[in-house]
C-alpha cells in the first residue's frame, strides 16, 4: 500500500504564499495530484501530474498554483501564490492511474493538511 503524507499546512493572510510537501512511499512518476476540500464542500482535483510532466489546474487556481515533484525523493510538491480565502481547504495529496485524460486517484491518498487563509 503507498502511504503517502503532507505537510507544510498553516494559517496564512490573503495575497501570501504557501508551499505544500508531500512525502510518498514509493516512486512519484506515475500520476498524482492534489485535491482539496472547503468545509461543508465538495472535494476538487486543484492540480495534477502526468508520468511525462503534464500539468493540468482547476480554473481557480490557474497562474496561481504550480505543482511539481522530485523524483530522487519521492516528494511532491504544491507551490500555491496569491493565496484567496476561498483557497482555505484540507488539502490531499494523492497518487493515481490516468486513463485516457482522466486522473483516477486510486493508489493512495495522504491525511490532509489544512490550509487556511485570513482576509
């Protein structure tokens, strides 16, 4: 089972800027990709990676979020700029199968780490 874990959560003000870890047990060149989910909402796919370095973002978060990853240390990464307070959200890292253009987060998901920002 891949166990997965993340951190670097915290309180932060709007316009401030976050970076997100997380540490994977195994390697990270499959796809993976970061979830996150407001209280009394919806979980939303924020940011994902393909096995080639395909990035893809929800809307939101466009020229805003990057996410990146270092396969030499089977971490992956969420660089999040201009920090919204409706990005405050659990955030999961997660790793998964693409299928055709589709991100299924099926191989494990970490704990969640929260993040939220203050106006």
């Amino acid at each position: 089972q891949v166990r997965l874990m993340e951190s670097g959560g915290g309180l932060v003000q709007a316009g401030e800027s976050l970076t997100l870890s997380c540490a994977v047990s195994t390697s990270i060149t499959i796809a993976s990709g970061w979830y996150r989910q407001p209280q009394e909402k919806q979980r939303e796919l924020v940011a994902r990676i393909t096995s080639d370095g395909t990035r893809n973002y929800a809307d939101s978060v466009v020229g805003r979020f990057s996410i990146s990853r270092d396969n030499g240390k089977n971490t992956m990464y969420l660089h999040m700029n201009s920090l919204k307070p409706e990005d405050t959200a659990v955030y999961y890292c997660t790793v998964g199968t693409l299928i055709g253009t589709d991100y299924y987060p099926n191989l494990g998901w970490g704990q969640g780490t929260q993040v939220t920002v203050s106006s």
